[in-house]
C-alpha cells in the first residue's frame, strides 16, 4: 500500500502537516485515548446493548489478535459488510489494531457488487452479519468464497454455520503490532461514480481523521454529543460528517438504529436523548411530515445534517420550524471533499446552498469543458483537491487518467455553481447517474445488467424526477424477439445478484432507438434524448 507522499505530492503532504491538519494520529490511538479518559463512558448503543469505551477497546484488541492469529497480515485487505450493529465497530476497530485494512461493502450489496470489491482489493477475508434486513449473508459469502481465491476466511457474526464465528475470533491481546503509519491507507470506501461498478477509495488516517475532527467543529459535536446513526454505518456521510467516528473521536456517545422511519426513529431519539444525525433528503421529507402528527419529544436533537442529494429550499426552509432543530446542508463525496452550512450562517444560506469546504486548503475550481474556470456565480464542472481529498482511485488507471486532471484535482461530475464567499449550489450531474434518494446508481452499470439478458437487444437507462426519491431511473428497453414483461426482467435481474436499488423502477419498452443520420448515436446522447422524450409526456 502507498504512504501518503505517493499520493499527495510531498510538498503539499509537508503544507497538510504544517498547518496542524496531518497529525500523525491513527484510529486505534484515537480510540485507547479515548478507552483510557473515560473507560465508563457509553460509546456505542445497539438496541438494549450498550459499550462503553473500555468495552469497545477491549473488544477491538481481542478481535484483533484473533484475526491475527487465523494468519491475516498487517496490510492485507479485508471486505466488511455489515448493517448498523454494535459489532461494526467491535469489527473495524480490531481490524485497524491489527493493521489490516477494511474495504466497505453496504448491506444492500449483492454477489455482483462484493465479489467485484473483493476481487479489485484482493480481499484476504470476508466479514458480514449471519444476516440483516431479511437478508441472508451465508449464501452469499458461500459464493463468494467459491468464486474469489484471494479469500482465505469467511467470517460471520451470530449463526456462522460453516465459517468462522465473529464472536470467537477473539484471542489474548499480546504481541499486537505497533500502530501503522498514519499516513498510511487505512480502509477503503467505494465510489458512487456514474460509470461501471464502484470504484475503490484509499482514505489514510491522516486525511480521513482530519476530516472528521474538523466536521466535529463545524457541528458542534463533543464529548457532550449523541450522534443517531440513520443512515448505513458504512457509507461516508454517517461515518464522517461528521458521523460516528467523528463522535467517537469527540467521545460522544453513538446509536444505532436500523430502520431510520420517523416512528422508530424519533422514539429513539427522545430515549438516547440524540443530539445530531444525518438524513438523505427523501428521509429528511418523511421526518419533517411525521413531525406533524408524532408525538414523541425530539427536542433534545440540535443537528440535522441533510445531504446524499439536493435537498430543495422549500423543503429546507422547513426544518427549523417543524423540527426544532438547526439544519446543516451537507454536500461531501467519499472521495474527499465536504462542503457544510454553517451553524450561525443566516437561514437564508442554510436553505439555499449546499455549504462550502471544510478547509482553508480545500481547492475548488468551477470550469467549463474545456476546464477553464467560469466566473463566480456561473454552472460549471466541479474540481477540487485538498489535504483530505484522494489524488487517485485504488488499482484502477482508465478511472484515474477520467477522474482526475493531470495536476491532481478530482472531477467531481457535479455541476455546481460556486457564489464570491466560496459557498456552492449544486447544481445537478454532469455525468449520466441516478441519485436514487442518495444511493448513486450507474447507467452504464445497469445497461450491462439489461444486455446480459438472452431477449435485451439494447437497453438505455435514464434518471426520472421523483417527488419521494429526488430521482428514479427508467429503463428503455428493446427486446430481440419476445417482448419480456417487466416484472420478469425484474426478477431475472435480482436473481442475477445486484444490490436492489438498481433494479430500475420503471422499464419502457420501445420498437427502436433513434439514430442519426449516419446511424450511430453515443449513449449519452441517447440517455439525453430518452429522457427529454419521457418528460415531455409526462
Ligand atoms: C446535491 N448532491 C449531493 C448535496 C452529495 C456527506 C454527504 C454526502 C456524501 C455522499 C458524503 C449532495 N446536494 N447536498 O460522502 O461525507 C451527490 C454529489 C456527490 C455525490 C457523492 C458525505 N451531497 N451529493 O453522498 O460518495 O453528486 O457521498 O458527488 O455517496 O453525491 O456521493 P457519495
């Protein structure tokens, strides 16, 4: 794995750590800090279990000595697919103490997906609950350890069957390795990028926990803090924005929740007390209509962090008097880059923006395509780099020679609009994506699924306006001979092992795709057209 310096020229790693933003501190020191100052202190609330920081502490060193003891090796690679339960963070935690670095799949990620994230970390290890959400995770990891020979181990936690057990991987903490590098990678989270299967991100503790620790500034999280943690514990915006670690790094106190509707969510709120949390914008509409009729005391939040995709200001504007909360706007990529309201920003920034960098020496340039900067105030292409921003996707060159410019900056793909106080309005995509209430879809990726059926001769996928969702997608779909029943192709694909929320919501079958008049049309312009043609009949 490579140090920091070879991914951020040396200069600017040495500017990072000169300015007090690098600083040289790994997530297991964050955590025996934290394990030492207040042992007694609640860390992790899952259901009626509650951890306190000695408890997770002591958990992460056994677990890391079991890993170590099946013969894992510090460096190695392992993919982590679990819901929002306590043994996430008992999970991941042994896994930085052991100086293994763990690849996050989210629970909704089916063979397709994992075994594509096994096989591009080459994954030594595989670790999931027995099962979640209804979900069955011992037939998947059977077919993932049958299909990817880098893994080595398949461990589970609860009824492990034939694997290891989670809750007996658990050995004597002595010998552990000395922390790794901090500027070393210390896990990787995976792309929501418009083209093909995601795409690995390496996040070193040094710009990761930066990122963190200054979110924890700008939302006011402390020790004091109670963070609810909505959203999937292994996407990046629960994680860091500031997120459980965040929390846990403050020493704040974090819970789980593993349905974030406002009747479960809001009792849990009014129990734990809960200070701050994150929402994508169709869960932040659900909560703000609930808050009408539910009577559960919620004024203890303070925070609600909404991003993952435009929240609009007539939503926006509701939070405040409906919620009884402050909103931050948050709108962060796990690339890097996270832009946040400010709390003492006037309202009307709050609900029109999408926030501004975090940092003094995050880079943001608005361009055009021919990536010459546009003046303030103007639509462009978002490129930004900075001290917590990746400079290249893992093992992965035709994604970075697109990605990324030649002088390091990140092509976000979004479209944004940046104002003279360096606050940004975002605009919409570039690319062709679906924002599926905040869960990224892939056109291309999807179209592939379609073509691989034996009756698809082509197939072109589009995102639609929704009120719920912000943006459904809508397949176009030709058929060779047969026209095949949506609800079949449905099925077909979910059999075929793909996370659910790319199944399209809508498919549309057509006769032909037009062409020009040489015959020939590229797919974005196909995807464009479709799409226009579906609006205007609506
Ligand atoms: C519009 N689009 C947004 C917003 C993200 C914090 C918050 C979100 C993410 C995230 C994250 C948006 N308005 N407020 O990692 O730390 C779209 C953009 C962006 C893409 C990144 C975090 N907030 N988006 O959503 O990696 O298109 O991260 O480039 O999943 O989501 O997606 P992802």
């Amino acid at each position: 794995m490579k140090p920091a310096e070879q991914i951020w020229p040396a200069h600017l790693a040495e500017r990072y750590r000169a300015a007090g933003y690098w600083r040289g501190e790994t997530f297991s020191a964050f955590l025996r800090r934290n394990a030492t100052n207040r042992p007694d202190t609640v860390a992790i609330v899952d259901g009626g279990r509650r951890w306190t920081y000695g408890e997770l502490q002591r958990r992460a060193e056994t677990h890391a000595a079991g890993f170590l003891e099946l013969g894992l090796k510090p460096g190695e690679r392992v993919l982590v697919q679990m819901g929002n339960v306590a043994e996430f963070f008992s999970t991941v935690f042994g896994l930085f103490r052991a100086g293994l670095v763990p690849v996050y799949a989210l629970p909704a990620h089916r063979l397709t997906e994992v075994d594509h994230l096994a096989r591009r970390s080459e994954a030594a290890a595989y670790i999931a609950c027995d099962s979640y959400d209804g979900f069955d995770y011992r037939e998947l990891a059977r077919d993932l350890k049958a299909q990817v020979s880098t893994i080595r181990h398949v461990i589970l936690s609860g009824e492990a069957r034939e694997f290891i057990c989670l809750e007996d991987c658990v050995a004597e903490p002595v010998d552990l390795p000395a922390d790794p590098d901090p500027s070393s990678v210390a896990f990787m989270q995976i792309s929501g990028g418009s083209t093909g299967l995601p795409k690995l991100i390496p996040r070193t503790h040094d710009d990761y926990i930066y990122s963190f620790r200054a979110s924890n500034e700008i939302c006011g999280v402390t020790q004091e803090s109670v963070y609810l943690v909505a959203l999937p514990a292994a996407h990046n915006f629960p994680m860091s924005s500031p997120g459980h670690m965040g929390t846990l790094y403050a020493g704040g106190r974090v819970v789980l929740t593993r349905a974030a509707s406002p009747d479960i969510a809001f009792a849990l709120i009014e129990r734990e007390q809960v200070t701050i949390t994150g929402l994508v914008p169709p869960l932040a509409l659900l909560w703000l209509k609930a808050s009408e009729t539910n009577t559960a005391d919620i004024s203890s939040l303070e925070v609600l962090l909404v991003g993952g995709a435009k929240f609009l200001p007539e939503a926006a504007r509701h939070v405040k008097p409906k919620l009884g909360c402050q909103l931050q706007q948050v709108f962060g990529m796990a690339e890097g880059l996270v832009n946040y309201t400010r709390l003492d920003d006037p309202d009307d920034t709050v609900v029109h923006t999408q926030g501004r960098p975090i940092s003094p020496h995050d880079e943001v340039l608005v361009v055009d395509d021919g990536d010459q900067p546009v003046e303030d105030g103007s639509a462009g292409h978002l490129l930004t780099r900075g001290p917590y921003t990746i400079r290249a996707y893992h093992d992965d060159p035709a994604a970075n020679a697109r990605s990324f410019t030649m002088d390091g900056y990140y092509r976000t793909g979004d479209v944004v609009r940046k104002m003279p106080d360096s606050y940004l309005e975002v605009l919409g995509r570039a690319g062709d994506h679906i924002n599926r209430a905040g869960e990224k879809i892939s056109a291309e990726e999807v179209e592939d699924h379609l073509l691989a059926h034996p009756d698809v001769f082509d197939a072109a996928v589009v995102s639609v306006p929704d009120p719920a969702l912000g943006e459904r997608s809508c397949a176009f779909v030709l058929s060779k001979a047969e026209t095949i029943k949506p609800s079949a192709l449905k099925s077909w694909m979910r059999k075929r092992g793909i996370a659910a929320f790319k199944i399209p919501d809508q498919i549309v079958h057509l006769d032909r795709f037009e062409t020009t008049a040489v015959g020939k049309i590229s797919r974005k312009e196909l995807r464009a057209r479709l799409r226009e043609q579906l609006l205007a009949n609506d």
